[in-house]
C-alpha cells in the first residue's frame, strides 16, 4: 500500500518539475513583472541559500530579504496559487523525500527534521504524511525497496 503512494508521489515530482521546466522555457520579456522577479530572486534564496532552513523563517524575514513588504510577499504567493507556509514546507518535503531515498543516508528522523527547519518532529511528521501520504520512516523503507527491485531486475 505505502509503496504505490510513494511511487505516486515521486511520479508526482517528476511531472511537477516537468511543469516548471516547461513554464520557465515558454516565458519571454515582457511576461516579467514585478511578481515574477520577485519570485525569480525568493528561488534562488531558496535554492542556493536554503532558507528554507531556517527554523525562524517568516514572512517578514522573507520580505527583509528581497528587500520588499509583507503584503507584496503575500500578493505574490496568492497569485502563484499557494501560500507562504506551504511553499516553504514543500522545499522541506523534497529535501526530506531526497534523504529518505537515499539507502546511504540513515539520518534519524528527528535529525532530519531538525536540520529541514521544522520546530518539531511532530510537525515534520504530519505535514510529510499529509503531502504523501505515508509516514516518514515507512517512505524510507519503501522507497529503499523500490530502488532495490530497480537494481535486482
């Protein structure tokens, strides 16, 4: 059962970053307005900085950051169809969904959760089963079992 969710899940992934391969190779010029460039320069924070990380991030930080207000932060977010806290936990998600793939990498979970930014284990476990569907511990297992079959065939 968990072993088709995480392969539904990772097959979401895939599409998902498809996507946005496809969005940012079909924007030209003058697509560009204030909303993009800010959410141009809050990628690359969060990919090469890792904010996400940052257990005492918030959206006035965020907005210290870029050098902008709370409510552009917010117009931005709500235009793009999500909210702050659920771009920030899916950054976290896939990082721990790259951890727990990884036969080589037996982080304890509460490690794992405390170096993604969550205040709390608890929060890491709800929010990783409610964006999966499947606990953690039962991704890493299952996950590694897939890869397996992948390498015995």
């Amino acid at each position: 059962m968990y072993r088709d969710q995480v392969r539904r899940y990772e097959e979401q992934i895939k599409r998902e970053e498809q996507l946005r391969r496809e969005n940012e190779a079909s924007k030209t010029k003058k697509d560009t307005d204030k909303n993009e460039e800010l959410f141009t320069r809050l990628e690359n924070l969060m990919k090469h900085e890792e904010i996400w990380r940052d257990k005492d991030l918030s959206v006035e930080k965020l907005a210290s950051m870029l050098d902008t207000n709370r409510s552009y932060i917010s117009r931005m977010f709500s235009s793009a169809g999500t909210t702050y806290n659920d771009y920030v936990n899916s950054y976290r998600i896939k990082e721990a969904v790259k951890v727990l793939s990884d036969p080589a990498d037996d982080i304890p979970l509460k490690v794992l959760s405390d170096n993604l930014g969550y205040s709390s284990i608890s929060s890491f476990y709800r929010l990783f089963q409610k964006e999966t569907g499947v606990p953690p511990s039962h991704y890493r297992k299952e996950s590694r079992k897939l890869k397996e079959n992948k390498t015995a065939v």
